[in-house]
C-alpha cells in the first residue's frame, strides 16, 4: 500500500525517535454546526484516514519501526447525529498499521511510548491537544527521577513530510488529473455563459454546479472571480460585482478530486471579444508563461525559474510602454514588481507542498500563473491599459524528458477562447 510505502519512506529520512501526528480538528461555523470537514494533508499522506479526533504515531528504534493509530470508537448516538464512523475493528480491517486504539486510549498510552525514546517529531505549528499531552507527558518525564531514557529533542517533522510529498505516485498524478479534467470542464462552461449584466457570483456558480455534480466534495480554494479592475486584487474574494460589457474577467478556481488539488486561472474578455490593449497584454502574459514551461525539466532550479520568469515579465512590460528604460537597472530596482507582484507558481498536490528552491525531479507538479496588473487609477499608465489585469495559470508536472502540462485543454489562446464563447 502507497500509505505504509510513504511511512517507511519517512522513517528512513528519521533518527531514532517518536512521531506524532494528530488530525484537523472540526471547526464550528454557528451553534451545533460544522464547516465541511477537511483532513490534515500531512497526516492523510502517512495514513489515508479522514476522520477526526483521530493520532498517527511512527515509532524507529535501532532494531524495528511501528505504526499506531488512535480512532473514534463507534458510537450509535454519534452515528445517528453525523453518521457512522469506522470504528476501531474498521481501521483495523483497513488500515495497514501495527496497532489501532480507541482515541480514549491516548492520553493514558502517550507517556509509556515515549518513555522510551529520546527524540520527538511533530508539527510545530499543531497546537491540538493531543500534542499538548505528547510534549506535557516528555516534560513530566525529563522532571522524574529514576527515568534513564526520555524525550530530549525536540523536532519539526513537517518539512520532511513536505519534501516527500514533493515528488507525486502515479497514483497522486491519477488523482490531480481527474481534478483537472472537472475543472476544465467549469472553466468552459464559464466562458460559455459568462455575459455582461451578469453578477460575478453567478459564474461562480455555474462552477460549483460543475464541482460537485461530477463528484468533487470541494474547491480546491476559495474562488476568484474578478471582474474589470478587481482582478487587480490579487485575492479578491467578495464575487459580487456586474460584469461590466468591455470588461475582462479573471476566474482562479478549481476543485480537487481525493483531497488532491488542481489550480486553473483563466482570463476572459465578458462580451466575448478582446480589445485590441486588452489582446496586446494577455498576449504577453501568455508568451512569459508559454516560455517559462518550456523551460521546465529536470534539474532545472526552481529559484532560476522564478528569477528567468521575472527578466521575462519585465521585457513584457517594457515592450508595452508600461515601463520604461533599461531592463537589468529595471530589475534591479525592482520596478516591475508593481506590475507583477507574485511569484511565478507554487507547488501542487494535497495542497501547496514545501521546497522552495529545490532542483526539478520526474513527478513534481507545479502551477505556472504569471500576470500583469495594472490598477484603474494608476495615471503613469497609458489610459487604454488601465484596470486590465490578467493572470493565466496552469498545472505542470515534471517529466523525466522535460514537463507536461496536465491543463492544456483549457483554451487559453486569443482566438481559443473567442471561439469557446461562441459555443451555446
């Protein structure tokens, strides 16, 4: 199983020691209600368990490993308010662990499994209570006379979690694509629909309606839909304005498919036809990007990717008059960055997994999303430029012979998109 393959894989990055992973806690949006219950990526990646109130402990001595999960006992009360859990027996039937206990278990077994151990890794960020009792318990332990061997270090796990999940399983890719595939499909539709006098919340959902009719439990994130000069917000979140006729309109949202995450922006003019400024810019931006994914391979640093994307956005920007001079003194000052304030894309899967400035390998996957915003009143701008802003984002996964992007078909070329927003 790809979870136990993924636990062993982190032991052997590990000194001798304990982990300990808890689960998201559930959220309370008013009174007796809930928000959708989301499971903790790195604990979900290490287990496949997405029920709450629930530990993974990982246990390396210098002879043997073990895995222990603690789970909600089953409750025919709790099952008649939110439906039946799995149960101790179901983990146990499932799950691929050497030892599955009731939750209730936990804080009378969390000092005797560290009693012997010198070493313990979590997440640093975590302050559930489960984790609270794991570094009480190593504390109280340290204080006690007699005890020869106890907790003495402590470390962030996370970041070494984050590295392995870097590089995705074929499953994995399976489970991004699927999640593509659906949001292309709403990406379509939106370009199809999408006309002006409409609200931006309908077009939204219009997308939703796609998500979770083609079995997606969510979005990915919270939809962008920004219409004329919001789309110069970068994380403009309300969707409630007209679309304005004239106007384009910028659609970040996607869903994910299995807790795995797909993450498409697409830039679309509302009637259905780019103006010759608006043309001239989305023209840039989607050279910059066409340029920077062929230039994704393997061994390829990414922090070269982000400084090459930025010389190219700020060639751009010069070959449109919006700045002006020599462009190293440019990017040196950093002019451009007013223009085009973000880096260039992020890493993609069960969210936006770590490793900044590592060095490309076969079966990562990364967004690509450069863009150029220029805000409605900034007057050092020609007036036919002001309040477009335009950001074209597509998933890419490295290939052992270069990349390929998984999003390629979601139109994104001028006379594409023109003609998708003919379609009825």
């Amino acid at each position: 199983m790809q979870y136990h393959a993924r636990r062993q894989k982190l032991l052997e990055k590990l000194e001798e020691g304990v982990v300990v992973l808890s689960s998201s806690p559930t959220k309370t949006r008013s009174n007796d209600t809930e928000y959708p219950y989301r499971q903790n990526s790195d604990f979900y990646y290490l287990c496949g368990f997405e029920e709450p109130n629930s530990i993974l402990i990982l246990l390396k001595t210098s002879k043997s490993t073990r895995s222990i999960l603690f789970v909600e006992s089953y409750s025919a009360e709790a099952a008649l308010w939110n439906g039946a859990c799995l149960g101790v027996e179901g983990a146990r039937e499932r799950f691929r662990v050497d030892e599955v206990h009731p939750t209730v278990e936990y804080s009378g077994m969390i000092k005797e499994i560290l009693r012997e151990h010198t070493a313990l890794y979590s997440d640093f960020l975590d302050d559930s209570s489960f984790l609270t009792l794991a570094h009480q318990s190593a504390k109280e332990l340290r204080e006690m006379r007699g005890v020869k061997k106890t907790i003495r270090c402590l470390h962030d796990v996370t970041y070494l979690i984050r590295s392995i999940r870097l590089v995705k399983s074929n499953e994995e890719i399976e489970c991004i694509k699927q999640a593509i595939a659906i949001t292309a499909q709403a990406h379509h539709e939106a370009m199809r629909e999408c006309r002006s006098g409409m609200r931006e919340f309908q077009l939204q959902a219009r997308m939703s309606y796609i998500f979770l009719s083609k079995g997606a439990k969510s979005e990915a994130y919270s939809a962008i839909v920004a219409g004329g000069n919001n789309a110069n917000t970068l994380h403009y979140s309300d969707n409630r304005d007209v679309l304005g006729d004239g106007n384009l309109v910028l659609i970040d949202a996607a869903c994910e498919w299995e807790l795995y995450a797909s993450d498409i922006t697409r830039t679309f003019p509302i009637n259905g036809k780019f103006t010759p400024p608006q043309r001239a810019v989305y023209e840039k931006v989607l050279e910059v990007q066409l340029r920077v994914i062929e230039a994704m391979k393997p061994n390829v640093k990414r922090d070269w990717l982000q400084k090459y994307s930025e010389e190219l956005l700020c060639q751009a920007l010069i070959d449109l008059g919006i700045l002006k001079g020599e462009r190293d003194a440019l990017l040196e000052s950093k002019a451009h960055k007013k223009y085009a304030p973000h880096g260039i894309g992020h890493w993609m899967g069960l969210d936006d997994d770590s490793g900044e400035s590592v060095y490309f390998q076969a079966g990562m996957v990364m967004t690509i999303e450069p863009g150029i915003y220029i805000r409605a009143d900034d007057e050092s701008v020609e007036e036919k430029y002001r309040g477009i802003g335009i950001r074209i984002e597509d998933d890419i996964l490295i290939t052992e012979e270069g990349c390929e992007n998984l999003s390629c078909m979601i139109v994104k070329a001028v006379e594409d998109i023109e003609e998708m927003m003919l379609k009825v």
